[in-house]
C-alpha cells in the first residue's frame, strides 16, 4: 500500500474539513443574523457558534478516517464511501428534527448539515477516485471509449 495516497488523502480531507467548518459557521452566523436563535429545549440555551465548528470538524474527521479505511480495505472505495456518507448524513439529519426546537432552527440545523456534507462528500469520493486510478488503472481499450 502507497503512504503516499494515504498522505494525499489526509491532506485533502483536512483541506476540506477546514473548508466545512469555515462554511457551517459563516452559514450559522448568517442564520443568526436574520433571526435563527439555535436554541434547544433541552437546556434551553443557545448553540455557540464555535460549537458549529467544533462539531462540523469532529465528524468531518470522522467521514476521513472512513474514507482511509475504505481506501485501504475496500476494492471500491470512492463508491462505498458515498454511499456509506450519505447514509450517514441522512441519519444526521434526524437529530434536528427530534431536537424540539422551533422550525428556523430545525431547518437551519439542517441546512448547515447538508452544507458540510456538500463540502466533504464531492471532495473525499473524488481524492478516492484519483487515488484508485493511480493503483489499477483502466485497460487502453476501456480508455479510448
């Protein structure tokens, strides 16, 4: 197995997760300009916006470290891993819904999901296709099709 693609691909996941984390967080700063509180009944207080970050980066490292197990251990890695992040972002969504919050801060919660999700998934399956071509590429015949 090539360090190499494992380093390019920590590379781009962490170029990424920073990206996600900037975007949810601009994106929650803006929600709560116009109004989005981000409270949560529970303890009824109030999502900190270095919250977004914090946890946008935690699961973003999370969906890297899948995506570098996948390039290890699987034949097909950049399909399993769509597959397995966007199962996985749709479970994510749940928690939003089941939050009790008011519905600006559902639908913003959901929002700022779907935003880092559009941010890491393109970005990860792509690093993985680049990166399973370099180890077995395409026949010339399958090429010129």
């Amino acid at each position: 197995m090539n360090k190499h693609r494992f380093r390019g691909l920590a590379g781009i996941g962490l170029i990424a997760t920073l990206g996600a984390m900037v975007v949810t967080t601009l994106g929650a700063a803006l929600a709560t300009a116009v109004g989005v509180d981000f409270e949560l009944p529970d303890g009824g207080e109030s999502i900190p916006l270095p919250g977004f970050a914090t946890m946008t980066g935690f699961f973003s490292v999370v969906g890297v470290v899948i995506a570098l197990a996948l390039l290890r251990w699987s034949a097909r890695p950049a399909q399993r891993f769509v597959g397995t992040a966007v199962t996985l972002t749709a479970i994510s969504l749940v928690a939003p819904l089941l939050s009790g919050a008011d519905a600006a801060t559902v639908t913003a919660l959901i929002g700022l999901h779907l935003i880092a999700a559009a941010v890491m998934i393109p970005a990860l399956a792509r690093s993985l296709r680049a990166r399973t071509t370099e180890v077995s590429p395409q026949p010339a015949t399958a090429r010129s099709r």
